[in-house]
C-alpha cells in the first residue's frame, strides 16, 4: 500500500434503502452503508484500518482514503398546454 496514495472508496446513494453504501477494490472486505455521508465517513475511519489489520496490510498510523460518490436524480421538465 503506498502511504502517501489514499485509498479510494466509492459510495452509492440507494433511493430504496435512503443510505450510502460504500465499498473499495483498495480495502478487501469492505461493505458498509449509512444514512448521511457524514455518517458514512465516520464509519469509514474505523472499519478501514480494522480491514487492512485484518488482512495483513502494513500497520501506519495514518490512512488516508478519498470517498467518490455517485447520487443519481430525475429532474422532471414542466411542460405548459397550449
């Protein structure tokens, strides 16, 4: 893992489930959601070094992670009758 590269994270709104789920090809077992990316983050900066623990990444004191997210939306044109 290169210390000075953050890890990437991708979040995803999911309009059913009203959460961010996030997952990482950088952070093998990752799988998590939350409500607000506020909580997403919060999340984040204690299951990433647990996971890298866990699958025998090298221990640093600082992890830095960069979380790229996708919200997908419909805007809806008003059309006027003639």
């Amino acid at each position: 893992m290169n210390r000075n590269k953050p890890l990437v994270i991708r979040a995803i709104w999911d309009p059913e489930a009203e959460v961010w789920v996030a997952t990482s090809d950088d952070v093998p077992g990752l799988a998590t959601e939350a409500h607000s990316m506020n909580a997403l983050v919060a999340k984040l900066q204690i299951m990433i070094p647990e996971l890298l623990d866990a699958n025998g990444y090298e221990d640093v004191d600082n992890v830095p992670f960069r979380v790229l997210s996708v919200l997908q939306a419909t805007a809806h044109r008003h059309r006027q009758v003639a």
